[in-house]
C-alpha cells in the first residue's frame, strides 16, 4: 500500500539535504535538463523547494489514496471516548476517576454463554500466534498450517509460560517457547515432550470451541463447559466476496455486557440522543448545539425476538430519515435489519436506494467483567466506490460514541423505573436471560477490589 507518510519524509529529506549542499547540486543536471532552468529550479535553495513540493505532492496522494480506496481503520483506546475531560486533568485521568467511583448497581452475572469475536480473519496470517484477553482469561490465537484457526488458554501448565509469547506453529500445533512442550490446537492434548519419553494422559491446555465465519474468528463459551447450541449464520455475500471489506472501527466500553445490546429495546433513547445531525459530534456537551439544529436525524424503530429454533436470535427493524433545515431528504432514507444472534453478535444489514446494500457486523465481547471490546466490520458492495461504506462506518462510529458515553458513566439499575412505552426494555431483559446459567460468574466485593 502506497505509504504518504514515507514519501512526504523522503521528499522532505532529499530537500533538506539539498539546502545543506556547498555546491549547487542541480548545476550539471541542468545541462542535461534545460527544462529545470527554463522554470528556474536551480541553485540548492531552488531545488529545496522542488523536492517539498515533491514530498507534499506525494503526501497528497497518498492521502487521497486512503481516503477512496483504503479500507477505513479506526481504533479507539480505552480512554479515547467517552469521558468527559475538564479541569485541566488528561483524559485517562478522568477515565479512571469515574471507573473508581461509579456505583455499579445489582448486575446480572458478566460473561453470557455464546459465540464471541476474537479476531478478524486477516488479522491471523498462516502460522502466527497472536495473545488475546478475552472473558477474563489469556488465550494463544493460532493458525495451523493446515489453515484452520485454534483457540486455547495461553499459559503451560508445565511451568506457566504464556505459549502466545514467542510460542511458535508447528501443523496443527503449538510449541511452548519456554521449553518445547507440544499442545494440540483442536483438543488441546500435549502431544510431545522433548527431553521425556512418555507424555502424561493428562497433560493439555483448555481447547476453545472455535469457528471461522464471515471472515471473522469466533470462539464459544459456556459456563458449565456444554458444547456450541447454535451456530453463527453465514452471510453468503462475505462468503462469495460480493460484499468486501472496506473498514472496521474498535472501542472499548467500561460497564456490563448486557447494558450494549440492550439499546436494542430502548427505543425512545434513539429520538433523544441520536436525533442530533452528526455533524455535532460524540461528546454530549454539545450535541445540542444549535450551530447544527439544521440537520437532525428521524428514527422509527421496533424489535422482537425470534419464535423456536431461533429463540437464541431477535431482530430490529430500522428506518432512518434526515431532515436539512426541515425538509426531509428521501433518497437518503436507510432501511436496516438488525439480527442479534446470541449476547455478542449483531447483523445490521442496510440498503439505501441510491447507495446500495452492505451490512455491519457488530461484536461486543467481553475482556474483564466490566470492560467490553465492540468492533463494527463492514462489508459493502464491490461495485461501489469505499468512501460510501466508509462514511457510513464513520457516520455510524460517531452516533455509538454517544452511546458509549452514557454507558461508561451510568449505573446498571436491575429495577428500572419505567413507563408503558418503555416495555420493550423489560422484553429485551427477558431475552437475554437465556444466556446466563445458574453457574454463570458474577461480579462479587472484597475490600474494594472486584473479584468475579
């Protein structure tokens, strides 16, 4: 991929050293190149400027490059959003000033039983190991060199060393960098011990149910061990690249697993917090503004869950229209369907008439009990330029970081005071109740440290 940067630094470089010349550098060149003295690029001072203007050309289009083909890439960090910094204090101070005083009110148990997201597809090249923190455990992520991705818990039971830290791939295992133990990548079984003459029938590491659909990596878990009870529909157009990858957004979200989804069923949050044009930003201090009252966004909204054998999914029916100073913009009108399939999995699929069709795969999944990881992963039609899809993924990224906002601030109410319109919330509870188990883990209070 071109690199903008690189080539705006090497045209810098070349002029300054250019500058630095005691002779003119372009004196012989100009001989064999007339046309550098017909526009008066001679003597180091001119040919400073020519290679700047080089660099900064370069740059130009390296950035115009990644504006209309790039896929779009945007990674928050845990205190990037969110929060509301003031009184001269830095961001991550303020992020953990809230997290240290929030009230957390009675919450459900923390980590569901489902399919969860460990990692995009590409993300895992053939034969790399990648360590990722996920439902409170450190697991290895590697692909064998037979292609399939393996999911098991990071730490050798010989002596603890982390097999994700300079582990290495060999078929369909994994190599223990600490001293050569062997673990299998479907089962987990230690299949080789270098200096020993007999591996013992019990020596293995965790194995994780593990899947790889929709060009994503997905692992199950389940609190009481069961294996996989649904699996992860496939969308054909991913599958068949008739929708491509064009760009994913990552944050990550201090409060309960269950408070995410949840907006799924709060439907009158939507016409309140989200009305405001995009334009007017994340941060719910000046969302408001009537700098940008001229462009507000209109929502009409319902959910329901799905009858047997999908009692695992539900489905949110979508319309979305936009108003400019008043005036309702039909042709940028969008229809979503979103299909939540488990606690952290969601299918927003959209056509737009005039844009065409895509869809988003939203993913919330769990690091510690109360910090979530969600990315949001668009496909859209290869027959459409990116920067459409990438300016609905960002449209998309500022509208959740107003959520996110909330959520990193408020506290979980078990027994929320609500009114009639507010029923689908209760509807959307009992949904999700399905996926918690009488061992489920709960978040528990010992001398101030939160141990689960």
């Amino acid at each position: 991929m071109f690199n903008a940067k690189a080539a705006a630094v090497i045209g810098l470089g070349v002029g300054a050293l250019l500058t630095t010349q005691s002779g003119d550098p372009l004196d012989s060149a100009s001989s064999r190149y007339p046309i550098w003295s017909e526009i008066g690029l001679q003597g180091a001072p001119a040919g400073a400027v020519f290679c700047f203007s080089a660099g900064v050309l370069l740059f130009a289009i390296g950035w115009l490059y990644r504006l209309l083909f790039s896929p779009l890439e945007l990674l928050r960090s845990p205190d990037d959003v969110g929060y509301a910094d003031e009184d001269g204090r830095t961001k991550a101070q303020v992020a953990n000033d809230v997290r240290r005083r929030r009230k957390i009110g009675e919450l459900p148990p923390v980590y569901p039983n489902g399919w969860y997201r460990v990692l995009d597809s590409h993300m895992l090249e053939r034969g790399e190991v990648k360590n990722v923190s996920i439902l409170g455990e450190q697991v290895a992520v590697f692909r064998g060199h037979d292609g399939k991705p393996y999911v098991v818990d990071a730490y050798c039971p010989h002596l603890g060393a982390n097999l994700a830290v300079g582990g290495r791939v060999f078929g369909k295992c994994i190599e223990c960098p600490f001293h050569g133990w062997l673990f299998q990548g479907d089962d987990g079984k230690c299949v080789k011990i270098p200096y020993s003459e007999k591996v013992p029938e019990f020596a293995s590491v965790h194995s994780w149910p593990t899947c790889e659909v929709n060009k994503q990596i997905l692992v199950w878990f389940h609190c009481d061990g069961e294996e996989p009870q649904w699996t992860v529909p496939e969308q054909q157009e991913i599958t068949k690249d008739e929708w491509v990858y064009r760009g994913r957004t990552e944050h990550f979200i201090n409060a309960h697993i269950q408070e995410i989804p949840e907006n799924a069923g709060d439907i009158a949050h939507l016409s309140h917090l989200h009305a405001p044009g995009m334009l007017s930003g994340a941060d719910l201090r000046y969302t408001n503004s009537k700098i940008w009252e001229f462009v507000r966004h209109n929502w009409k909204v319902e959910w329901e869950p799905e009858s047997e054998p999908n009692e695992h999914c539900s489905l949110m029916f979508v319309k979305h229209a936009l108003t400019v100073f008043g005036c309702h913009w039909p042709i940028l009108d969008v229809h979503v369907v979103a299909r939540q399939v488990g606690p952290g999995i969601v299918f927003l699929k959209f056509e737009q008439a005039f844009l065409g069709r895509g869809v988003i795969m939203h993913c919330v999944t769990p690091v510690e009990p109360l910090l979530q990881c969600v990315t949001h992963t668009i496909f859209y039609q290869s027959n459409i330029p990116p920067v459409v899809p990438k300016f609905i993924l960002k449209v998309e990224s500022i509208q959740f970081e107003r959520d996110v906002m909330i959520w990193n601030n408020k506290k979980y109410i078990s027994k929320p005071l609500l009114v009639k319109e507010d029923s689908a919330i209760q509807k959307h509870r009992r949904w999700f109740g399905q996926f918690y188990s009488e061992n489920s883990p709960r978040l528990q209070y010992q001398r101030d440290t939160l141990y689960f």
